[in-house]
C-alpha cells in the first residue's frame, strides 16, 4: 500500500511540478528580457485581464500548452479535471517549495525540467490498473477503496482511459462494487460506469454485458438519494442511443421504474430531473428509429399525465426537461393529441406555464434563462396544435 501511495504522491507532484513549470516558461516568454525583472507570478484576476495572442510562435504559450493535453497532464480531459486530482494527492508544503525552486529557474532550465519531468510521470494506464489492484485486495480498507474509486473516477473522463478500464479489468471489479455494503463505494462506482459509459457504445455494450443493469435499476430505489441519483444517471448513460440497452431496460420494468418516480412528488427533484430527461432521450431515440415498435409506455395516459404534470413545478430546470421530453412524444405516431387535452390537460398546462414564465421574465437574473423555456413551450404548442388538428381532420374523414 505504501508503494501505491508513493507513486499516486509522485505523479500528482510531477504533475503540479509541469503545470508550475509550464507556466512559468510563458510568463517568461511575455516579459522583458532584462535580468532585473525575472520571471514573475500573477493571480489569476492579473491572467484573465491579460491580452490573448491570436498568433503562436514556435515557443508555446503557457495557455497554448496547457491547452494540449497529449503534451501536459497525459490524459485528462481537462486543465480542471488534473489539476483536482494532483492538488488532492499533493502535499501543500512540498508543493510551496517546489513553487518557490521553479520561480528560481531560467527558462532553458524550466524546458530542461519540463522534458524531465515528462519521462518520469507514470501513464494513466498504470495509475488505473494501480487502483484497479486496489480495489481487487480483500485487505483494502475502507478510507483506501475510496481514494482508489476516486481516482479511477477522474482518470475515466477521457474515452481513451475509458476504453481501457475494460482491458485491464476494471469494469468487471467495479460493476462487483455495485453489491459492496458501503453506500459511497457503490455510489461512486456507479458513477464511474457511468462517465465510461457516456456516448461510449464500445463501454455501454461491455457493461451491459456484465449485467450492471439490473443491479443499477435496484440502486436506483435505494433510500440514500445520492446512491439513487448516481444510479439513474448510469442507467441513462448506458442505454441513451443504444436500442439493445433499452430493450433490456423495458424487460426490467424500467418503464414502471419512470412513471414511479414522476409520478411521486415524494422523490427528490434531482431524480426526477433525470427521469424526465431519460424520457426525452428514449423517445428520440424512437424518433430515430421509425421502424422499432413503440413502447407501450409512450401510449399510456397515466404515464404521459406524469410528464405533463411536471410543467407544474416551480423549478425552471424540471419544467425545460419536461417540456423536451413532451416535444418528443407529441411527434411519436402512437402519442394520441386528444389523451394529452382531454385527460392530461395539455392545453390548460401550456397556458399556465406561459403565464408563469412570464412573471419569472420580469426577475433580472432568471430572464433569459425563462425567456429560452418560453421558446420550447411555444414550440411545443405548436407542435401538439397542429397535432389536435391532424387528429381532427382524420375523424372528419
């Protein structure tokens, strides 16, 4: 364990090291060449009112470098995503010295280091097989199984790393953690699988294939609402565009599942906001796929009631995803206009929405945020108007 934690400590130092170093050679590069002004450190209000280069030279920029991952932090999807996980891992006293020891480097030096340092940070590959070892050990303790998931956590944001969790291991063992007795340990693997999973069809086949599902849609019922939260959010990303997913998404009851939870004012908003939100996507993705039989959950009043029923709420952010998800099912073929006016009140729910954007428009800091759901309302009416009228022409007929 010790050796483990050595290793985590070097990159993450390596790492703040290289950003140190990066930074300083453009700050370098943007000074006056005197020996009297040196190199020199501004906060970060000084950087943002400081001019963009719209041309790069040969000699990076430090905003140019740390713009291309391949060359700074070897695999995160973000400045952000690495610098989180090495200050976590770092030692805030060994972090102001070695601050203070690059301030007294020359450039050529910082570019020494710099190429230095590269060749010494290990990769994220051995760092994630490193905490997939980890969590494999039936000695780990509890405080160490945490700190392995939440590097694993951070190191899957790119597809690369994603791809690989599966070649080393690690969704097998995290879809295990699903059944661990600690609600953070399936928590925070659930939403691992679910960052791997995200617009990954490679990652989404693999894990369904594990049989995640099921013990995710079980997670989803659970009493801790972080766990539940975590959950739903990785049953989106595994089955979102991908019809197999869904399928076996149907045949666990997951329709059921849905129409629980926006049925039921009892559930937190924030599981609601995803249900909502996975309704939106399942019915795109039948919009893509005309030649799929519909659901039967599309066609179900009660179901649809639900959704309407959500514009109701005082949350902007649920009645934006509601409206969405209603655009969607008001283009599907079996999405009858007339059960959405005579028994969902579609029409009455339309007017009084708009009637309450418009005194949210005149709050200065909600405006135009109330202003863009304004526009998917009247789209959405127009949409189930002319649908009432197609429907009305056809009884004529």
């Amino acid at each position: 364990m010790n050796t483990r934690r050595n290793r985590i400590a070097s990159r993450a130092l390596w790492l703040m090291i290289l950003l140190m170093i990066t930074m300083a050679i453009g700050r370098a590069e943007r000074v006056n060449n005197s020996s009297s002004a040196g190199l020199f450190w501004s906060t970060a209000k000084e950087d943002e009112d400081q001019p963009r280069k719209a041309e790069r030279n040969d000699d990076s920029t430090a905003a140019a470098i740390v713009n291309d991952h391949d060359e700074l932090d070897g695999g995160f999807s973000s400045i952000d995503g690495m610098l989180q996980w090495a200050i976590g891992h770092s030692d805030p006293a060994t972090l102001k010295e070695t601050a203070q020891d690059v301030q007294r480097l020359s450039p050529s030096e910082l570019k020494k280091r710099q190429m230095e340092i590269k060749l010494k940070t290990p990769s994220d590959a051995q760092l994630i097989q490193i905490a997939i070892d980890d969590l494999n050990n039936s000695t780990l303790s509890l405080e160490d199984s945490h700190r392995a998931l939440q590097e694993l956590l951070i190191l899957v944001e790119p597809i690369d790393n994603a791809n690989d969790l599966s070649k080393l291991g690690g969704l097998s063992v995290l879809v295990g953690q699903l059944n661990h007795p600690d609600t953070d340990i399936r928590k925070i693997s659930a939403w691992i699988l679910g960052k791997a999973s995200q617009n990954n069809p490679l990652v989404q086949k693999q894990v369904l294939e594990l049989g995640a599902l099921s013990k995710l849609m079980k997670m989803v019922k659970s009493s801790f609402v972080e766990e539940a939260v975590k959950a739903l959010y990785t049953v989106s990303s595994l089955i979102r565009n991908n019809l197999a997913g869904q399928e076996m998404f149907y045949v666990e009851a997951g329709d059921l599942m849905l129409q629980d939870i926006l049925g039921n004012l009892s559930f937190d908003i924030r599981l609601r906001r995803k249900a909502v939100s996975l309704v939106g996507d399942l019915a795109k993705c039948q919009l893509e796929n005309m030649h799929k039989v519909e659901p039967p959950l599309f066609r179900d009043r009660f179901f649809l009631k639900s959704v309407v029923d959500l514009t109701a709420s005082a949350d902007l952010d649920l009645q934006e995803k509601a409206l969405a998800a209603i655009k969607n099912l008001l283009q599907l073929r079996t999405t009858e206009a007339l059960v959405l006016k005579d028994f969902c009140g579609l029409d009455t729910a339309l007017e009084r929405l708009r009637q309450q954007l418009q005194e949210v428009m005149l709050e200065e800091d909600q405006r135009d945020y109330a202003m863009d759901v304004e526009a998917l309302r009247r789209e959405v009416e127009l949409i189930f108007f002319r649908k009432l009228d197609d429907s009305g022409s056809n009884m004529i007929r």
